[in-house]
C-alpha cells in the first residue's frame, strides 16, 4: 500500500460510481436535449443497459450529435462488412491514435461481436501481433496506414486490399470506418471522454 | 521541351477539359442519384457555378454523403467562428495531411471569405509563416497538433486557447473542424479525389 | 457471421486452450531445464496459479533466463518504489512499444497491485488520460521520453522528478524499469511471445 | 466579417503593398552592394519584372550571394535536364520543408516551364497525387527520401533511377537540385523570407 | 581563438585527467562495494588496463550490477557469434539511440576485435555506409529496426536473417543484444555516463 | 575469428590503402580536371597532406564544385564565429544527418580547431552530452532544430540565440553552416563519398 498522500485520490477514479462523460466540456442533462436527440439516446440505453458516455457528450452540439451518429450508423448497418470487421478496424485505428475512450468502448464491442475475448486487447496493443485471416490483416495494414500517413496511400495500397478479395465497395467502407474514427479519436481526446465502466469488463469471459 | 515520350501524357492533365471527380471508385451518374442528393447538388452548383467533385465522389454511396454534408454544413452554419477562420482551419489541416483536394477547394474558399489571396497558400505550406493574430496563431497551432498527435492533446491545450480568448464553443468547433477533416482529407486521399480546375486560380485576384 | 473461409481459423485462438509460449523459436519442456530454471520457474507457477509464458520461453536460453529474472526480481524487490508504481511503469512503456505480451501479462499485475481495474487500459492506451498524482504522472512522462527519445533525456528531466518529490534512488529505479522494459518489450516481440489467456481478465473485477 | 479586433492587422498583409524581403535580418539597399551583386540583380530584375525577394535577403552577405546564385544557375543551365524538371524537384522538395518562399517562388517558375498551371500546387501538395510520367515519379520519389531521410539512400535508390531511364550526369543534378533546396529551403524560413506578391498568382491562366 | 569566457571551462573536459564516471547520480568508491562486485571490478580493470565507468556508475546499485554483468557476459561468452559481431551490433544500436558512452566504449571494443579500425565510426554514424557482408548487413538491418520499431518487427524480419544464413540462436542472441543494449544505452543516457579517456583513441592505429 | 566467408572482403576495407573518394559516380582523374579546380585542388592538398575525397568527388561535375567550395570557404573565412564553432555545428549537423563523410572528415576538423580530442566523438553522437558553453549549446540546440525540422524554426529560436550573446551576423552564419551542411550531407550520401583514412585518426592524442 503507498504512502503517497496522493494515492487516495488516485484510487477513486477505480470506483464503479464511474467517470464523468467528459472532463473538458460541461455536459447537458439528457432531459434538456432536443426530442430526437432524447430518442436516440434512450434506444441505444435500452440496447446497452446504460448510457455511453459520447451520447451524453455530443449532446454539448446537437448539431454535430446527429450527423456524427447518422455516419456512425451507416458506417455499421449499410456494409458488406461483418460487425465484427467493423470494430476490429475501430479497436486498431484507436490504438494507433491512443484513444482511451474508443479502444475501451469499442474494444467491448469487438469482443462481443467476434466473439474472441482477447481480440481488442491485441488489435488495441499491435494487430501484428494478433492471429487473422489474409483478408482482415490486409485490412488493417490499410487502416494503419491511412491513419498514419494518409498521403502516402496511393493505389498500390487498394490494389493489395483487391488481392486480398475485397471488392470495391468493402474497400470504401474499410477506409471511411478509419477516417470516421480519426475523426471521433479526435473528439473523444479533445473533450477527454471518459469511457463507461460497464465497457472495460464487457464480454470478457472465455468458454 | 521534354523528349520523354510520356510528357505528354502528363500535359494533359492540365487542359481545362478538366480531372475525373475521382479516379479509385466509380462516380455514378448525377441523374442516378436518390432525389434529396440530387438536390443538395444542385443547390451548391447554383451557389458555386459547377458542380464541386467531392460531391459527385460521395455520390458513390448515399448513406455516407447525407452524414457527411450534414455535419460539413453544421460546422460552416452553426458556429460562433468566422466562416474565414472555419476555412483557414481547414487549409491547414489539409495542408499537415498532404491532401490536394482539400488544399485547392478549401484554398479557394479561404481566398474568398477571407478576401487575402496570399493567406491559403501560406497556410497550406505553413501557417507558421503567415502574418495572424494571436488568437488565429493559437487556434491553427491546436489544430496542427491535434491532427499530428491527438493523444498528446491536454487540457494545457485547451488552456492555451482560452488564454488567446476563445470560448468553450469555439473551441469545440475548432477542434470538430479539424477532426471532420481529418476525416474528410483521409477519404479525398483513398479514392484519389480531384479538384475541379475552377478551384485552382479561384479569388487569387489581388487589388 | 463472415463467409470468409479463414474466420474459423482466427476463432481458435479465443480458445481457452491457449496460445504457445511463443511462436518464432522452439520451447524446451521444463523438465528438460536446469534444476535452478525449474526451480525458479516451480515457485512462480505456485505464486501464480499457472506459468506465465515469458518463463517457458525465456527457457530457450539458460543463461540469459538467469540475469533476465534476477534483473527483474531486484526492480520489483530492492526499490522504495511502490510495487503499484512499477507495474504502472511497465504497462505504459510496453504500451508505447506496442508489446502484446508486456502490456496483457503486467496489465494484470497492474490491477492487481493498484486495486484499480481500469488503470492498466488506461496506461497503456495512454498515460495521459488517466486519474494520476502528480508524482506519478511525473514518473511516466519520464518513463515514455526515456524510450522514445532516449538520447534526449537530460538533467532537466531528471529535475523534473525531483520537483515531483523523488529521490535520487526513485529515480534511478523510475529510469531501471523503463530501460528494463525496452529490453523485455523488444524480446517478446521478436520472440512473438504470447501471454497466457489467465492474464487478459485478471483481478479486473469492480467493487 | 470577424469582430477579432486583431484581423485589420491580419489583412493588410494582403495588400498589393507587398511584404518586406524577410523579417528576420535587416535588408540593405541595392544601391549599397557591391557592384557585381547590384549586376546580377538588374539581370534578374529585367527578366522578371521584379526583384525576386531572395536577391534582396541574400544581399546581407554578399559573400554568401555570389556562391549562392553561382551554384543555382548552374543547377539550371547545365543540365540534361528540363528546366521544368528542375522546378518541380524544387516545388517537391520545398513542400516536403514546408518552405513559404520557395513553393510560392518556384511554384511560379514551375507553371510558368511546365505550362501546367495545376502542377505547382499538386507538388507543392502531395506529388504522389499528381499525374506524372514514370520517370518523373522516380525522381521526385528520389528528391523526397533524400530531403526526408539522407541516411538511409544507398545504391538501391539510384538503381530505381537507372530503371526510370535517368543517365548518371541526371541522377547527380536530381539530388545536386534537391541538395541545394534543403539549403536554400532552410536559409528561407531562417530569415523568414517573404515571397513577393507577383509569384503568387503567376502563370495561373488556364487555356 | 575564441573570446568566449566559458571556453576554458569547456576545454577542461578535453584533459587527460578524465570525466566523472556518471553525473546525475552519487559514484561510490569501489572500496565501499560488497566482495563480489569489487572482484568482478578488479578483474575487468586487470583485462583492459583501466576501470570502465560503466562498472563504477552501476556500483550505485549492487542489486543491479550483478545482472547486468551477468547478461552481459552471457551475451558475448555463450554465443555462436563472432565478437566482432556483437560489438558491431553494440555500436549500431548505440548510434541510432544517440547514447555516447556505448558508442565510445563499445566503438573500442569493436575496432580492437574486427581489428578493422574504421568500422566502429562508420556503425556508429550509419551502417548503410559501411561495407558489409551479406550476413552482416542483414543483422545490423535488423538490430536498427527492432531497436526504432520493435512493434513493427514480425517473422517476415526473421526470414530475412534466415535467408542469410543465421541460426535460430544466432537470431536469438542478435535480437538479445540489441534488447540489452536498448537497456544500457537508456542506463547511460539517464544517469549522464561518461566514456573512459581510454575508449576515444583505443585501437585505431592503421597498418 | 569468423568462419563467415565474406569476412575477409570485409576487412579489406580497413587496409591503408583506402577508399575511393566516392562509389556512385565516375572519379575523374585530377589532371583532367579544369585549370582553376587542379589549383583548388593543389592549394588543399598542400595544407592538408593529401587530397579530400570531397574535392576528388566534386571534380564530376567542375560548374557545381566552383560554387560549392566558394561558399564553403565564405563559411568558414568571412565569419565572426570560430573556426572551432564552424566544424563544431558541422560535426552536429553531420550526426544527425547520419552523413558518415562529413563526420569524419570534420570530426578531424573540429579535432583540430578546438584542440579538445574527444568533442568531436562527442558531438557527432549526441551534442546533449558534451560539456558545452551556454553559447555553444544554444548554437547546437539551433543547427539542430534547423535540420529536423526547418518548418518549424520561428522568431522565438532566433530570440534564443540573441539571449545567448550571438549578434545578427553569427546567427545568419550559424544558420548557413547548418543549411549548407544540410546541402553537403545530401551530396554526400547519395554519391556515398568515403572519408579518406587519414581523417579518422587525425588529431586524437590527448596531452
């Protein structure tokens, strides 16, 4: 146990009493949001069992809380890409970016899609040194690349995700996913969001 | 004069006759797009005098050009900064991600709002050496470093910002600014988008 | 669920099975060791409840296993370094060297000694948004400068850790893990060692 | 219109007025250099109209002058290679420094040899995003590892040169011209040089 | 000559009478040490001649000193490596960190026992510029990328040395080496270690 | 001793009987050479005891080794600084441009000058570790910042170098010894110029 006078208050932030949504802007209460904001707020709680944090913090702008969410939902629903594929490619650019709040809420959302308890863990470190198809580790290779060094990606880059197999379609999708999350891995460490504690166990238990 | 058999080849694309919207995706027929994307294009036709390609490449799929203009004309519309300062803003974060589509249409717009002809070429090399307020210098100066290291992004940050007299909104929208293109520079870069040639000597006029 | 014929493949490794020690050199049994490896290796499998895998593999090499381990035992034993304090160490410079095995094996360790669940995501995502005492964000700005810019580190920084109240001996033992560390980080990644699956969700659970 | 009190200051930097040769060392008068420098700038003078601002800065040390332009004329006199080959090394290598002076001042000469008006602004950019012969691309890949990372060109880097079909008399006056630039690039935003006002706009006019 | 006040005091340290053995921390005399480290001190001191200030600066730490000489001698005594080979993988790794009492101390060593005297200047400022055979090359390629990159290193990384006919321990103990001294260069960078007068001019004498 | 059939190839490079002044490019034999080069050549031969490899070099091309020695020579004769504090920021600049040429060619220069036999060592791997003026120091920090990042210098590092004694002039040198340099390294490594063998033991004996 430490002796530091500090410890104590560092231990706190430990307590299931959780973390605010964000620490940088202050944060509306839900009942004074705007109507549509309200519903779509109180349908992603019902499917969670709580509240995610980014629904409390976007609603600082609604402005920006439905467009962030309606690019969010077309990013997921309208794709031939697997969920699961979904937050891989999540869980990796965030760890590029060093994103605390998407590799915890998504990193749960990869574990529970894939079904691999131990996947976001090892996309969020180093997708290299994760077990993958051809397919999914050619395309991360890509979403790394396109976060990293969004100049230097040329056709050579597309061309290997085509030899991997995807088609056209599921190239634009991989690389909007990453492009939509430097965008919310921006956000989320601009506004120092706080992920859920429900997030950080979620989905943990191997067979 | 060259004697490379392929210098001609390059010259073309030079004429007015003009670039492809983008060259990695196929761009769909104006005409074969739902109705609410048709009309969002006609009305930034009517307003620019031609059709910007960044419309016709995200015609490519629906679901993600509706989120994207939606949240792009938020942070235009509903914000307490200068559409100036929104353009220079982007410039130079366009500038940091090598991306030629936003550096020519946002330079061209930049041109314009601001009426200076000199400051987008400045930003987009450097913004370091053009002649801005303190309050412009410490919000590109975010917005560069949020762009290059978004984790290393702190409260100090945010601090220096209020220092130079910017509000908790502005400094949301500063940051979304650069966070949308982030986004937006990482999609122009994969599918190879092309500005419209107007964009290139648009409001270069000098007194 | 993914048509991709390769998915099954990427599923096994969920498996409570387990992965190998590591995959890019052979893993002698333990029975065939040195008497003083089994002996070491016996006391950390009854400590533990299992062996953890950097001990199987680290076998491959008696005589480097020997200093290895007694280096390591010396960091967390001869220190007025809170045990705590050091696994913090380790988890936020194995995080910024991408190293699977160091960031999932001490992550536990990590919770386990703070008594806090979610500080190892958060160090190893990045240190910056955790809940630290200033003594303790001290310790890893200084762990993270000295492994990634090693040659600039100067007295500065080490008056920098005075200020936050170490003594001389808390700072060298601050600047003995982190070098440690680069070492271990730099093995396990060219070893590709894997860390047992009782490490992922260890003493994550809230109170 | 922006009630930023600071953006009068901001705008008269646009004005046809024209910005001082550099901001960092005192400009002496033409007519107090010595007689071969006053020379060589009416030469330059009656050519373009104008005084390129960097005779002016370099006027500070006329023993720095004379070597300076010395050493540039014959980067563009003797050589096998077009002068709007040279130009677009020079654009590529500036954008690659970020150097204000130097993509404004040769992205003029570039449009003005290569009578491309779009191509300053695509080097100056991002050169993989321009349309460009094989040979061409080879040798700005090749200006861009010299400027970036000198250590690491080895022979490999020439031989892809000798396979674009660059004769050995081409490849020395490639990185002879990317050498300069790294120069002349860092002498520019040392002494803060200011492109004059004419370059920015020049040789724009598209057919 | 310099008019400098201060330059006396820089030329001091060019005196034969020698640097401190390390600067940011306490050096205790070597009576003052336990039996076992004083043997292993006058042992190497009996071998080079002299006492090399890495062995007094770890005497601040016994419990430190006996496992870093352990490893140590491990590494360069129970190895199918050359010597040579170990110290020219020592310099390499100690030129890209920057540290300059490994470069010092082990540029000695490595020209006494290459009895090459230009090799360790030419590692230590940039490998790529030395010539090597085949199998060297390949491991000093490798030991600078595990050394910049160690995330990035995959089994690709290992083929190559295998394709240059490495055994599986010779991989084993390039990728040690290069571990432990990214272990010392960092113990020397932080505790400010200064290279015996000794080292600089050790071994260079030409044929 | 190595079994390694290379080997021997390798250390022939060590022999006295040295290496070509550079292996890119044709050497042309000095009597061939201009009137007015074989005179620069001679005059440098004669000070020196033998021939540069640079001036060997550099007779390729005679229209580039007229200007690159003539401001060579403004450098290092017209300037305020010490001829000491000249080779001293080339040495600095040199290291990090990982030129192994100019290392240790004027490593022996700054030997030479500053009559301080390990400053060069030193210098070459990592200026933060030599005992330096604050003068010199603030010189070093500068040449530094202006070869990694030339974009980045402002005002503010000029202020610096004020605040640190240096007048008008000395910093406009400091800057073009760096730029130069910057230049020469560049020269240097894409034509692999090898120092001759008289340079690396020049000037080491300490007193």
């Amino acid at each position: 146990m430490s002796d530091d006078p500090e410890t104590d208050d560092d231990r706190t932030s430990g307590d299931r009493t959780g973390d605010p949504p964000m620490t940088n802007f202050p944060v509306p209460d839900i009942e004074d949001l705007p109507e549509d904001l309200r519903e779509r707020i109180e349908e992603e709680t019902e499917r969670a069992g709580f509240t995610p944090n980014v629904f409390r913090a976007f609603g600082y702008k609604p402005s920006h809380f439905r467009p962030f969410f309606q690019y969010h939902d077309a990013l997921v629903e309208d794709t031939p890409l697997d969920r699961e594929e979904v937050e891989m490619i999540v869980v990796t650019v965030s760890g590029v970016n060093d994103c605390l709040y998407c590799v915890v809420a998504h990193g749960a959302l990869c574990r529970f899609y894939s079904e691999r308890p131990k996947l976001a863990d090892q996309l969020a470190t180093n997708h290299r040194a994760a077990d993958l198809s051809e397919r999914r580790r050619a395309m991360l290779d890509f979403a790394v690349k396109l976060t990293e060094k969004p100049g230097r990606v040329t056709d050579d880059d597309l061309a290997a995700l085509r030899d991997a197999g995807l088609s056209d379609e599921e190239i634009w999708d991989v690389g909007s996913v990453t492009a939509f999350f430097n965008l919310s891995n921006r956000m989320a460490s601009m506004a120092d969001m706080r992920p859920n504690d429900e997030f950080y166990d979620f989905a943990r238990e191997m067979e």
